[in-house]
C-alpha cells in the first residue's frame, strides 16, 4: 500500500527514558476503500545488527549467554543462548556488527557476508536488523569478550558444534529468533551437510511387564524409525541391537534377570559415545531420560522427529 492509505492524526511521546515510546494515532485505508482510525504504541530503539561467527573445518559456531530481562518476566531463567549482535548508533551496520563480534566473542572479525535484513517484532517496535555472516579461526581470537562490564554486559562466550546447536533449537536450549534464522541459513545456504550416527531412543521395557510379545512391539518401533533415519541420509543405531545379544552371550537368559540389569544400560551408553545425535521417539521411559540426560552432557544433538533432521540426498543401497 501506499502512503495515501495511511493518515497519521496524532504522535505523543510516552516516556524517552531508554529509548523513545511513542503513541500514534492514525486513519488506515481498509482494502474496501473506507477509513478507519486506529492507536497504536510504537517503541523506537534504532536499527541493528547480528552476527554468526561458523568456522566451516571444524564445523563450529560462535555464541553468547547472557542475561534478558524481558525473557526473565516471560517464564523463563533469563539467560539466551544467542548469535552476537547490537544497535548501530550511527554506524554503517558492517563497520557496528564488526565491532559488538569482538566485544562479546573476543574474536577479531574480517570479511562479512550480509544476508537479508528483517524486522523482528513490527507490531510493536521499529527496529529492523541487519543479518551477517562471517568465518572465524582459532588465531582470530585477541581477547576473552565478554562484552562492556560499563555497559550491564557479562557475557559467556560459546563455541558448540553446528549440530549440537541445531538440536538445541529444537530442545528448546535456544529460544532467540535471531540466533535460530542464523542457524538454520548457515545449515541451508553454506554448509556441507554431513550423515549423523544416530541413535534411536524409545521405550523398550516400559508398560510392557516384560512380556516377549511387546517387548518384540517396540523394537519393531524403533526399528520403523531406524529405517526413516536412514531414508533421510543417516546411519541410524539401537541400543537393543547392541545390548540384547551382548547380553544374551554374557549369560542373560531374560529380560530384567541379574545379568541383563547389570550390563544392559552399560552397553547401550557406551554405544551413545560414538554417535552424534540422539533421536527420541514413543511414550515414557525412564531409560530413555537417561540417556537423553547423558546426550545433553556429551553436547549431542537432540531430536524428537524424523521431520528434524538434516536430510541429506543420498542414493538407497543396491
């Protein structure tokens, strides 16, 4: 629409004690032709910039934590898991975005990339933010960051693995807009997508009381999703496959006897050390938990469906 469909009647300055808080009343042209008058409060804190710092060999991401008082009041602990990035006070938002990377990361920043600008909240705020990447190596680093103690700022620098990063959107570890629209650019437009050893995780014993037949049931399950794992380019493994005939040799001869407790979870978490994701799948498990709640410590990526993975274009065996 053009600027004839909007006539602004009335501005009042509600409070310019951090930034400016305006409330404007206005008429909009409605797509039937007729006027309507309308109020609405516009907070303006300037234009700004973000940052993903990627480094493409090692496969690793650059982030921050730092505390969000908004996000505190909003039911959460306050503290985001985000891509670097501030207001441009004036400056171009290359020359600004160089200068907040290495404030809060401690990492020297040369060549960027921008790759779309967006507004992140129109209903209520003016800003518009410049999106930027860029790559990054170990020698760049000159200091620790942690960004402008004057300033409020106390910031811990991240280095996660791309993967670990991209199950974190999905736990729900970043919850930050910006940081996921960054993530998942570098997942489609730069990265090499590589096939994940995935270990499918979903109840085995659980609601079964042990009984062959459904313990069989939910095997068969996993084993469904082990096969779309593998449509989908990855090289999926379950614990039972592993466990159940270590087990077996052992001396196990049922399931929930001495030998299968004490040996069987041991297999399965020494097999969740060599993969490099962990997807959950079913009802409630205790033993799943666990080896979710292992997952988190080994950083591994976390999902909880097929549809969350990275595909990857990979021809079915012959």
């Amino acid at each position: 629409m053009s600027e004839a469909s909007i006539r602004i009647t009335g501005e009042q300055t509600l409070s310019d004690n951090w930034y400016v808080l305006k409330k404007y009343s206005f008429e909009l042209r409605r797509r039937d032709g007729s006027w309507q008058a309308q109020t609405r409060e516009v907070y303006d804190r300037g234009n700004g910039a973000t940052i993903l710092l990627y480094n493409l060999e090692r496969r690793t991401v650059l982030l921050t934590r730092q505390f969000r008082m908004p996000a505190y009041v909003n039911d959460h602990d306050g503290y985001l898991i985000e891509t670097a990035a501030g207001l441009l006070d004036n400056a171009s938002p290359e020359v600004r975005i160089r200068q907040e990377a290495e404030e809060e990361t401690g990492y020297r920043v040369g060549e960027v990339q921008k790759v779309f600008d967006a507004f992140m909240s129109p209903g209520s705020v003016t800003e518009r933010v410049h999106f930027f990447i860029a790559r990054y190596q170990a020698d760049d680093r000159i200091d620790d960051g942690g960004g402008l103690e004057h300033e409020g700022e106390d910031i811990e620098v991240l280095e996660l693995d791309i993967d670990q990063a991209l199950g974190m959107i999905h736990s729900g570890e970043i919850a930050d807009g910006k940081t996921i629209m960054l993530l998942q650019y570098l997942q489609l437009h730069v990265l090499k997508p590589r096939s994940l050893m995935v270990l499918v995780a979903g109840p085995y014993r659980s609601g079964t009381g042990d009984d062959p037949t459904l313990l069989a049931r939910n095997v068969e399950a996993m084993e469904q999703c082990a096969a779309q794992v593998l449509a989908a380019g990855h090289f999926p493994l379950l614990g039972e496959w592993v466990a159940l005939p270590m087990t077996r040799l052992a001396g196990s001869t049922a399931v929930g006897d001495e030998v299968y407790e004490a040996q069987f979870h041991a297999y399965a978490e020494r097999l969740l050390q060599r993969c490099d994701a962990v997807l959950r799948i079913g009802g409630p498990s205790a033993g799943c938990d666990a080896m979710l709640e292992q997952a988190r410590r080994q950083g591994l990526a976390i999902y909880h469906g097929v549809e969350q993975l990275p595909v990857l274009t990979i021809p079915s065996p012959a």
